[in-house]
C-alpha cells in the first residue's frame, strides 16, 4: 500500500479533500516565501532609510533625492509628511495646528498602507492553519465510514479487509495537518515580525513629528 496507491484508490470526496489541501499547501507555502521576502526587504529599507535620515541631510535634498512612485516604509511615510508639511506652510494663513495636523493625517494615511502590506496574505495563513485539520479529519471521517458500510457485505471482517479504507482515510489527516503546521508556524513569526516593523514605522512618524513641529515653531519665533 504505497501513499500514491491509497490516494487513486480513495472515494471521489476523500480525494476532493486531498486536493483541496494540497492547493491549500502549495498557495501557503508561496504565501510564506513572499511574506519572508517582503519582509526581510522591508527592514533593509528601512535601517538604510533610517540611517540616511539621521545622518544630518536636508530634509529638502532627502525628498528630492527619493521616488514617490517606489517609496516604502518609512520612505512613504515621511514623503507623505513632508510633501503635506511644505503644502501647507506655502499657504498664507495656515496656523502651525493646522500645519502640523495635516502632515499628521497624511502619515496616518501612509502608516495604514504599509500596515496593510505588512499583513498581506496573514489572514489566508491563518485560515489555512486553523481549518486544515478540520478538512483532513472530515475526509478521514468519510473514509472511514465507507470503510465500515463496506464490511457489512463482507462474511468476516479482517484486518486485511478494513486496513486499506482506514489507511486511505488517515492520509487526508496526515495532509491536513502538512498543510497547517507550515501556515501556523509561518503566521506567528510573520505576525510578530509585521508587528515590530510597524512598531518601527510608528516610532519613526512621532520622531518625524516632532522635528516637523520645530521646524514650523522656529520659523514662526523668526518670523
């Protein structure tokens, strides 16, 4: 009885089962590749950022110096600051509230993006690592009831006669369980690891704030 031999030989719902878990599989485990990826490039780009940032460059030559279209992290969310900052100190009359809440609202806006990149795809994961196993013992379930429906046209029961259905049934367990222990594992470190990189980006968007609200304090003691 090989595992191939038990799958082909399983009833035509234990087999949707199968395959169904199996594309649940193959789509969690791209999900969890892209996921690393992405999040591995989001903390390189925002170390380098931060870096730049805070190596005393004009914030000026910081804006002229990225790409609007291209920007990420913590990139996105001080163009998004500063873009509405410099808007609104050209305007004759804005008060430095209104300056300040402004290049505020438009980094809340920037931080709800990213934070929608961040978790891209978390909720499938999680989906994925909680009902698997549901899925896989309802094909068990089923096979093993056409297992037992099948012994009643049998004289005598065997362990021969049961050990197929029951093997064929067990294996929607075994892959609904190597469809969901990939995905939970994958969702906690990705979850935790979204989390302290919007904690970052959090952290960055109140230091950018406050540099922000000296800036239009200085020119209004100057002026």
């Amino acid at each position: 009885m090989s595992i191939w031999s038990l799958v082909a030989e399983a009833s035509l719902l234990v087999q949707f089962v199968m395959l169904l878990l199996f594309l649940a599989s193959v789509i969690s485990w791209v999900m969890i590749v892209q996921r690393g990826l992405y999040l591995r490039k989001a903390r390189t780009l925002f170390h380098g950022f931060e870096r730049q940032f805070w190596s005393g460059i004009d914030l000026n030559q910081l804006y002229r110096q990225g790409n609007g279209k291209t920007a990420e992290g913590a990139e996105n969310i001080f163009r998004a600051g500063f873009k509405e900052f410099t808007r609104l100190r050209q305007q004759s009359g804005a008060s430095s509230e209104a300056v300040m809440e402004g290049s505020q609202r438009a980094m809340r806006v920037a931080l709800s993006r990213e934070e929608e990149k961040l978790e891209q795809h978390l909720p499938f994961l999680a989906s994925v690592a909680s009902v698997s196993p549901y899925i896989g013992l309802f094909g068990t379930v089923w096979g093993i009831m056409n297992s037992f429906r099948g012994l009643a046209n049998v004289h005598q029961a065997t362990l021969a006669t049961v050990a197929p259905g029951i093997a064929e049934a067990l294996v929607a367990t075994a892959m609904g369980l190597f469809a969901a222990i990939p995905a939970v594992l994958a969702y906690n470190r990705y979850s935790a690891r979204a989390e302290a990189m919007l904690s970052y980006y959090h952290t960055f968007a109140e230091e950018f704030s406050a540099i922000l609200h000296r800036q239009v304090h200085s020119k209004q003691v100057s002026s």
